[in-house]
C-alpha cells in the first residue's frame, strides 16, 4: 500500500513546495550563522542579500556552486 493513496495533484505540489522552502530556510540559516563568516556591521547590507539569493536557488548552490568554489 502506498503512502500517497488519495494524493491529487494539488496535494503532491503542496509538498515539494514546502519541501523546497524547507531547504532554501535551512540553506540560509546554513550560510548565514553556521559557515563560519564572520560578519560587522557594514557587511550585513552585502552578506544578508547574498545569502538569501544563494538560499532561494539552493540546488544550484549545492549541485554546482559549493563544489567549484568550495567552502
């Protein structure tokens, strides 16, 4: 028996929709606390809008982006 018995189509975009934007939350918390960037206060302005761009197209960033220019 499948787990996804009596899932239309309206139900399975639903969840690969919120499961993008699980992601691209989880990649910004990534890029902005946890990698180690160290931040003053004039580099919020730059850094934060960064960020959020590369959490907003996070499987580009860690397909292609992270393994050329590495971490």
């Amino acid at each position: 028996m499948s787990v996804f018995v009596g899932w239309n189509r309206y139900d399975a975009t639903r969840a690969v929709l919120l499961g993008y934007q699980v992601g691209s939350i989880a990649t910004f918390m990534k890029l902005t606390f946890f990698d180690h960037y160290v931040y003053s206060w004039w580099n919020w302005i730059i850094a934060i809008p960064v960020n959020i761009f590369l959490s907003e197209i996070w499987p580009i960033y860690w397909l292609i982006l992270r393994p050329i220019f590495g971490s």
